[in-house]
C-alpha cells in the first residue's frame, strides 16, 4: 500500500514537469450548484450517518450510497479528524468528504500549529503542521477508497468544511502525486478553510489540482487563519507577498459571497492581485475584535445554513429554527450536550496535556 512518506523523493521540479496534466485542461468553471450539494455532504461529515445528507444532495436517480466512513485520534488530546465517502456507479464518481473542526479544544491545537514555522511539504514548500499529520492518520482509508478497482476510473470530488477543507485540499495533491488520478479527474470544492501553506505549496496544488474552488461566506474569519500579513485584526491591511515564505498562503480560486448566502445572493470569482489571495475581495477585509462572534457565526453558516447542526439534523431543508438552538457542541440532533460539557472536557484535555508537557521534559 502506497503511504505518504513514499513521496520523499519529490523535488519542485519534477513535481512541475511530471505530474502536469498530459492535456492542457480548459479553465475551470465554478459551479454553484455542485458547490450546494458538497455543502450538504460536508454537513454530512458531522453527523453520526451521513446517509440522509447524500440523499438530500444528491439525485436519485444516480443512486448515490455511502461506501467508507473513518475515524482516527489526530493530536496529542486525543481529538478526532475524519471522513467517509459517497459513490455512484451511474455516475462513476466519488465524493471523499472531510469533517470539520469538532469543538473549541480541537480550535485550541489547531492555531498553536498555525503559528508554527509550518512542516516540509516533500520539498514543494511547508505546511500546517495539524493539518498534515491529521491527513496521515486518515490517509491509508483513502487510499483504500481510491485504489479500489471498481473504483479506479472514477472522477473525484475532495470537499469539506474549515479544518475538513484543509484535509481535501492536502488529499488532493497527494492523490496526484501518488499517481492515483490525474489532475482532470480531480475536483476540489471547500467551505470556510483556513490558509494550509506556503504560497510554493499552494501554486503546486494548483499546478496539480486546477479545478479548485474556495467558498467564502462574507466576513468568515477563519480563511484568513494564519494571517499572511501581520495580525489579522490589525487596522492596515496589507496585501498578501507571494515571496514570503509563512504559512499563510491560499491555493485555488475564491468565491466570495460578500453579502453572505442566502438563496440568490451574488458572488464574486476573486481573480484579481496578488494570485489566490485578490486583495478586492475577502483578503481585503478588515476585522474588528469586537465582532469576533460574528465573524466565527459566518464560519458556521454557508448557503444559508449552519453546516453542523445542519447535518447533524440530516439536511433538511426546513428546521432552519432547530439548527440555530441546536448546542455546537450536541454530538446528535437528538442528545444535545449535557451544560458545561464544553468547559469540563477542556478542563479534562487540558490537564492531560500537562501531564504529557511533564513526561516530554
């Protein structure tokens, strides 16, 4: 079985000229329809079953089914990263979806490593720490998925949201590097992801994976995490430098709903300067403290939705009432969280880190 670490060899310059597209792919459209439907399958990611989810997102008639779903322990608190997939034999695609962050512990780890220099990226440039080592613990299912030989010419959609966006995008690239799909089989539609690397690494993964599009809901905060410029609330707002070499960097094309996304509401594709981070569109906003809350309230909510409670209630369409009182942190529809479950497992996470600082020194 093919694993991440059988990719050491790779240099830029053979990333560059042996693995492009044979063919010379035609620019890719975003499709806001697609883009729907992959925001009920990556809601789909944190519900217990993603089944109902499928069902709502997908037709009918393409007999769409679940075929995988994977839950691995990813950071040192014992917090989950996860994915499952769906699949069409009518339509001959996969979706591999990848859940977003759990819960404000899961938060916690994630932006320690966002602050760090970031890991090698098999020479192609760094990347966030959390993100990758959370794709390695799921990679071997993937991998799974993607081998399978019923499966092997079937096109593939990599989707999340937040931190299941960062997953998607690092599964696609190593999906091309690891020779399993080449570049125009490949598709990659994320919500709300944070920066995942280096701008070496992001102009790679788009090199790689052209067809990739990065939805962002008006003043979502968290695709602005890491800062590529500074702090993120500071009052000048630079535009992002290509040649730095941080971690705070975008791959793909953006697509931003400025005025946030309700049914009908406008969007731009940000193609503008500098590349992947136009500064005339999101990374152009200025971010005030105060309004912290909002800012994470427009994370959660995409097409007019809020994507965890929304899965976790299966995607209907019209409890729009219960996903707003739906607890963030209820595991169910059904069995919301017991109060301060939330402070008590932080409180729990944090003093078993403590003890691990302690063994480590």
């Amino acid at each position: 079985m093919a694993v991440l670490g059988n990719l050491n060899f790779l240099s830029f310059g053979l990333l560059l000229t042996g693995f492009l597209p044979t063919t010379l792919l035609a620019d890719p459209q975003y499709d806001e329809s697609h883009a729907l439907a992959m925001m009920y399958l990556s809601a789909g990611a944190y519900a217990v079953l993603p089944d109902d989810c499928i069902k709502r997102a997908m037709p009918s008639a393409n007999k769409w089914v679940k075929f995988l779903a994977i839950n691995e322990t990813c950071d040192i608190l014992s917090n989950i990263c996860s994915f499952y997939t769906a699949v069409s034999d009518v339509r001959r695609e996969l979706v591999v979806v990848f859940r977003g962050t759990k819960d404000k512990v899961q938060l916690m780890v994630e932006a320690l490593d966002s602050i760090q220099e970031g890991q090698d990226f098999y020479g192609v440039g760094k990347v966030n720490q959390y993100f990758f080592d959370g794709l390695k613990t799921l990679w071997s299912g993937v991998y799974k998925v993607l081998s399978e030989d019923r499966y092997k010419d079937y096109d593939v959609t990599f989707t999340g949201h937040s931190l299941g966006g960062a997953l998607a995008a690092l599964a696609s690239i190593i999906t091309v590097l690891n020779g399993l799909r080449t570049s125009d089989q490949i598709k990659l539609y994320t919500f709300g992801e944070p920066r995942v690397g280096s701008s070496s690494f992001a102009f790679t993964l788009d090199n790689l994976v052209p067809h990739s599009f990065r939805i962002v809901n008006g003043y979502d905060i968290v695709p602005h995490m890491p800062p590529c410029s500074g702090n993120v609330f500071s009052q000048i707002n630079l535009p992002c430098d290509p040649s730095d070499s941080g971690i705070g960097y975008h791959h793909g094309t953006e697509v931003w709903y400025p005025d946030g996304m309700a049914p009908g509401a406008e969007y731009k594709i940000c193609k503008g300067s500098p590349r992947n981070e136009d500064h005339s569109c999101s990374a152009g906003v200025k971010f005030n403290w105060l309004l912290y809350e909002s800012y994470i309230d427009a994370h959660r909510h995409y097409f007019d939705h809020k994507i965890p409670a929304f899965g976790k209630l299966g995607c209907a369409p019209n409890m729009k009432y219960e996903e707003e009182i739906l607890p963030n942190d209820a595991l169910t529809a059904h069995d919301p969280p017991k109060p301060h479950s939330t402070m008590e497992n932080l409180i729990v996470k944090v003093k078993s880190f403590g003890n691990f600082l302690k063994n480590i020194g």
